[in-house]
C-alpha cells in the first residue's frame, strides 16, 4: 500500500475517533434517559420513557424552560441591532481610541464567566436595579453582544466596497443602499450572531446564578439545583430533549439558510 492512501485513511480514522469523542457524551445521555430503574445506569438494564414523564412534569423544569427560552429570545432581539450598529461604527470609522473600544465590547469573551458575572451583579445593585428579569437580561445582553459584534465586523472586512459604491452611482441614498445592498450582504453574519447569542444565552449558568433569584430561575440553574439532593434519569432525560431540539434547530437553519453559510458570513 502506498504512503498517500494509507495517510488518507489514517487521517481518516482520526476525523472518526474525534467524532466519536465529541458525539459520545451526547449519545451516552440519550441512552441513560431510557433507564427504567430509579438510579441511571449505562447500558440501561430495562428501557422505559418513565423519566420524560417526571422531566416533564417537573414543575421547576418547565418554569425554568419558559424562564431560559424568553430570556434568550429577549436577550437577541435587543442584542442583534446593537451589534451591528456597533460593528458599523467601529468598521466604517477611523478614530483614535477604535481598537481600545473594541477591545472593551469583545472583552466578555476573555473575562471568566464568574467573574463577569459579579462584576455585573455589583454594577447593577450599585444602579439600583433590583428586579431579576431586569438583570437577568441586561446581563446576558452583555454576554451575548460580543457574538453578533464579532461575526459583523468579520464580514464587513470582506464584503466588496464597490457593491456600495455602485449603489450610489445608480442614485440610492445611504439609507437604501444600507437597506437594499449591505444589509443583504451581512444577512448570515446577522443570523450566525442571533443564533449564536441565543444558544449561549440560553445555556449560561455562570451569570444567571449571580443574578436570579428564587422566582426567576434559568433551566441549567434548575438542573444544578435538582441535581444537589436527586440523583436519577430524569436530568438525562431533560437534557435529551435539549440536545433534540438543538438538534432540530440546527437541521432548520441547515434547511433555510445554510450551516456553512451561516458561519461564513
């Protein structure tokens, strides 16, 4: 056998073990929420769907769910047309300061969540800000910026300026050629940024557990707390249902838009 194709397989076998190291945690908690018994147990030793049952009927689940899904929905919608508004300004624009003020909108990137997290707890009881969904969504507002900030600018750097340009030899003003060329153009960055922002919205703990409080509480925040006194396959089986629907928005957006389009601005 000659060194191309033994490489070609070899490289190959490695794309599979990864797969297979990525894919396993995930097919592991699918297979564990199918266990019959009260303790999880991996292969199941009985298989029943009696845990989707309890998940579902779980009370702090499902205010938990509701509490995470509007909080991410809230936190995009306000988020996205902030981030690009921010992009444009720091793209379109030269200005002593530029880099420092970028660097200070993409720092949540690098600050440890917890971190993040007290600082921002710190800063709004010091505002006087008290009301927990208040916080809960300027907070992940300020989490989740940097994503749709980040994707923009990286596809304003390569949209072609003679696009603009031939806009306006052609008589639109600013305004149309924003609204009928640019925007267009950035259409997957702005919708790589909504997704983004709502996927890590939804899923953060780190700042949500400084910022909620007893009646607001996010659905991993839920999960932690069961899990501190209850041990069994009903948290394998909310987060199978988790990892579907996951599973079902990405197969959408594949659909409608384009995974790899989406990623590339």
């Amino acid at each position: 056998m000659s060194a191309h194709p033994l490489l070609r397989r070899l490289h190959a076998g490695f794309i599979a073990l990864l797969y297979a190291f990525l894919l396993a945690p995930l097919i592991f908690v699918v297979l564990v929420s199918f266990n019959a018994g009260e303790v999880p147990t991996f292969p199941p030793t009985e298989w029943s769907m009696r845990w989707y049952g309890e998940a579902l009927r779980n009370s702090n689940f499902m205010q938990g769910l509701a509490t995470s899904a509007w909080l991410a929905l809230a936190a995009t919608v306000l988020t996205v047309p902030l981030g690009v508004a921010a992009a444009f300004g720091l793209a379109r624009s030269q200005w002593r300061g530029r880099a420092l003020v970028e660097a200070m909108f993409l720092s949540p990137l690098i600050v440890p969540g917890i971190v993040l997290g007290i600082a921002i707890l710190v800063a709004l009881a010091g505002a006087g800000i008290g009301d927990a969904w208040l916080r809960l969504v300027l907070g992940h507002m300020l989490v989740v910026l940097p994503y749709t900030i980040r994707t923009v600018l990286a596809a304003l750097a390569r949209m072609d300026p003679a696009l603009e340009e031939a806009g306006r030899v052609f008589g639109a003003n600013s305004a149309q050629v924003l609204w009928h060329v640019t925007l267009p153009q950035l259409r997957g960055a702005i919708t790589a940024g909504a997704v983004l922002s709502f996927i890590l919205s939804f899923d953060d703990v780190s700042v949500s557990l400084f910022l909620s409080d007893a009646d607001t509480t996010t659905l991993p925040i839920a999960i932690m707390s069961y899990l501190q006194y209850n041990f069994d396959p009903s948290i394998a089986a909310i987060s199978a249902v988790l990892i579907v629907a996951t599973l079902a928005a990405a197969l959408l957006i594949e659909r409608f838009f384009g995974l790899k389009k989406i990623l590339q601005g």
